[in-house]
C-alpha cells in the first residue's frame, strides 16, 4: 500500500453562507483521523481565501483564525501538520467566491511552495 508523504487539504464550507455554522470540533477530529491513519505523512492545511462579500469576509477571518489555532495545536501535540496562507495569497476570484483560471494557478504555486519547504527547498 502506497503512504502518502503529505497531505493538502483546504477545507472550506459547502456554503459560504454558513461560515458562521463552522465548528472546529469537526475540523480537529477530521485532523486528528487523519494523522491517526497516517502518522509518518504531513498535513499541510490551508487558511480559505478571502470573499468579496465583506460580511462573509468576515466570517472567513473567523474561521482561518480557528483553523490556524487548531493548526498550531496540532502541531504541539506532536502531529505532523503545517499551515499555508491562501488568504494572503492575493488570488483571482471569478464570482466573488471560487478562483478564476490564474486564481488556481496562483494556488497551485503557494501549495508547491510549500511542500517544497519540506524539503529545504
């Protein structure tokens, strides 16, 4: 069976209507399965970009600052888990709300970034 080195993971509501609805318990059970089923792979888990809309915009906040927290946590209880800032990253958005073509792309480069930093790169 093939152990994956890493593991990307974004994990954004369904509905960005509902950011309000998050609750971290999910995410770190879903952490803490993964980690548990794959102790010797690295989470990287992102913060979710930003939303035009800015009351939604805010809730997005909310939730990254759970994530990071959680992230950190984590890490402190000895998992193997990393955090990439998507939030920062000044992606494209097409409606608001999912990335356009270059917004993806700009994506893909902060992810490779990362898992290039794994291995002093």
């Amino acid at each position: 069976m093939h152990i994956p080195r890493w593991v990307c993971s974004e994990l954004a509501p369904q509905c960005t209507q509902r950011l309000h609805d998050i609750r971290s318990d999910r995410l770190s059970d879903l952490l803490d399965q993964v980690t548990d089923q794959l102790p010797e792979s690295i989470v990287i888990t992102a913060l979710i970009t930003p939303l035009a809309n800015p009351a939604w915009n805010q809730q997005v906040v909310r939730y990254n600052g759970l994530v990071r927290e959680l992230v950190a946590l984590k890490a402190k209880e000895g998992r193997l888990v990393i955090l990439v800032d998507m939030y920062n990253a000044e992606v494209e958005l097409a409606d608001g709300i999912h990335p356009t073509r270059a917004g993806y792309d700009t994506m893909a480069d902060v992810w490779f970034e990362a898992i290039l930093s794994l291995y002093g790169g």
